[in-house]
C-alpha cells in the first residue's frame, strides 16, 4: 500500500475548495426529498446529557490522514444510527466534497433516519452554505473564526452568526488560539451562553495537542459559554482530563471511524463519564 502524502495545506486551499464546491453545485439541495423537521437544541442535549456529551463525527478522509474509510463502501444510515443508539448526543456531517470526501447528501439521508442535533461540518464561506443546511435538516453549522479573521469568507462573521439565527440554525465558532478565544469571549451579549469549539488541531501544521484546550480554559473565563472540545480525543482518560479542564462535550470523528468495532467505542466513550 502506498504511503499517504500529504497535500500541501492552508486554510485559503479549504474555503478555494468550499467556493469551487458552490460553483460546481455541490449545495443545490432543490432536488432532494426533505425531510422537515423543529430544529433541535444541540446546547440542551449537551447540558442535559448524564454522561460524556459525545458529538460523533461522520467523516470519511482528512487533510491530515488522507481516505479513513471508503465511503462508497459505507450504509451511511446505519452508520448514524448506530453512533446514536450507543451513546452520541448528535452528529456531526462533514459536507466538504474535496479533501473530505463528503456530501450533503449524507445528511439530507442521515436527518431522516435519527432524532439527534445534526451539525453541518463545513469550511463555509456563503449564506448559500447555510441556505442547503437548512433544507436539508441541519440544526447547527460550524463558522471558523481564522477564515473570517482573514477576509475568506462573503461577510463578517457577525453577519453569517445573525444570519444563522434567523434561519434557526445554532452556531459553533471554532477557535484555534488564546487570541481567537478571548476575541469569542468578548464578541457580543447576543452570543453569550452558547457554543464554542476548540479545535486541538494547528492549521498550520495540522499537528494535534489537546492541551490547547486545557490551556485556553485554563487562562480564560468561558463565562456560560458551553465549549466543545474537537480534534484527537481518542481515550476515556482524555475526556475525562479534558472535562476536568473545563470542556463541556467533545466532538470526535477519526478515531471512531478508523475504530474497528465503532459501536463498542462509542460507547467505552460515552460511559467515560
């Protein structure tokens, strides 16, 4: 087997990626048979759950690892219900077509089979992301806060945060850094009490620490934020680390994929706590 190479990275190849993706159609969503639904609080699931607030991540490659799982191999359904049924509070789809090998396809077919808070996982850059996100089920979207910090993206991230509350989408902002958290911390009293994601993940190199989110939680007050901690959590002993660091739900997804027996994991997880 040939060895996994990676491609060159930036964050500018992502949000490309996501634009030539709404160019080629990739969010024309008029076609599917959708699935209407009362959108579902991703925040009370986390704040309700009795054990390890687990967000499982659907994924089937990565920048960093290349394929994980041949997704044309895959019963995307029974995956999804399978994750739901042993333990995960929500899901997470990941939608990118390039590098990720995703579609929103696979959460317009997943909305319809479970009852759980669907993430629409994402580099968005347009409205017209969020636009195919609701129509298709999502509860929540994902906004990067380094694409907007770096003028990526078709508008502030207060205007895309505004927008997806008037589509009754929640929103996570992902932060990389203490100066990206702080700036969350303080981006408005509207945003307050709601969600943060700390990915562990460095964009420039792609290398993992899950001490990011220790560190971040440790010099600075989340107030009621509810922070998700994201990237390279793959051990009971590390949620349980991460929660005593602060950390309200952990979203996951490679380590799951990549398990060979994915319904035993999520649950050794999800009983961690």
């Amino acid at each position: 087997m040939s060895k996994f190479v990676r491609p060159e990275f930036s964050l500018k190849t992502l949000t490309d990626n996501s634009y030539k993706s709404i160019e080629e159609g990739a969010y024309d969503v008029e076609t599917y048979n959708l699935h209407m639904h009362d959108p579902i609080s991703l925040k009370k699931r986390i704040v309700t759950c009795i054990h390890a607030p687990l967000i499982t991540e659907i994924k089937f490659a990565s920048p960093s690892k290349g394929r994980i799982i041949d997704n044309t191999k895959i019963d995307v359904i029974r995956l999804a219900s399978t994750l739901v049924t042993t333990g995960s509070i929500g899901l997470s789809v990941v939608t990118q077509p390039y590098l990720f090998y995703g579609s929103i396809k696979y959460l317009a077919m997943i909305r319809k089979a479970v009852n759980v808070p669907l993430l629409m996982k994402d580099v968005i850059v347009s409205e017209m992301q969020m636009d195919a996100a609701k129509r298709v089920g999502s509860d929540c979207v994902l906004l990067i806060k380094s694409v907007f910090d770096q003028d990526l993206a078709e508008g502030s991230m207060e205007k895309f945060v505004e927008y997806a509350s008037k589509k009754a989408l929640q929103v996570i902002i992902e932060v990389h850094s203490e100066r990206e958290f702080e700036e969350v911390l303080n981006f408005s009293e509207s945003y307050r009490n709601n969600l943060i994601g700390i990915n562990n993940r460095n964009l420039n190199d792609l290398k993992i620490d899950i001490h990011t989110t220790e560190r971040l939680l440790r010099n600075h007050d989340k107030t009621k934020n509810i922070v998700i901690s994201e990237s390279g959590i793959t051990t009971a002993k590390e949620i349980q680390f991460l929660k005593k660091a602060g950390a309200d739900a952990f979203l996951i997804g490679t380590s799951i994929m990549e398990s060979d027996d994915i319904a035993s994991q999520v649950r050794r997880l999800y009983f961690s706590l």
